[in-house]
C-alpha cells in the first residue's frame, strides 16, 4: 500500500510556479538592475503574488473543462 496522496486539483504542479516565477524575476532583474533595493523587492514581492494568483486561476479554469 502507497502512503503517497492524490493530488487534488486546486493547484498547478509546483515546477509550473517555480518556472514562471523564476523566469519572471530573471526578466525583472534585467529591466531594473540599477534601481534600489527597497523597490526591487517590493517589486519582486507584488510580481511574485501576482503570478501565483494568475497561475492558480488559470489552472483551475483548465481543470473545470
């Protein structure tokens, strides 16, 4: 018997965010990279949840149909 649980479709695989995620802030890092530090991370938090938000929505709207 497998301990291992089903997924249960509310959320993108985890490499789906990670890949994303990553290469939005890769494309960040090169619009602004002289700006200061405050501001990048403000920038990378909102982008960030913002990305997750959208990801997860998406998903979920592909799964229902």
């Amino acid at each position: 018997m497998t301990t291992r649980k089903q997924p249960n479709g509310r959320w993108a695989p985890w490499w789906v965010y990670v890949v994303i995620i990553v290469g939005a802030n890769y494309a960040k890092q090169y619009l602004i990279q002289d700006w200061p530090v405050i501001v990048n991370a403000a920038i990378t938090i909102v982008l960030a949840g913002t990305l997750f938000l959208i990801i997860t929505a998406v998903y979920r709207n592909r799964r229902r149909r």
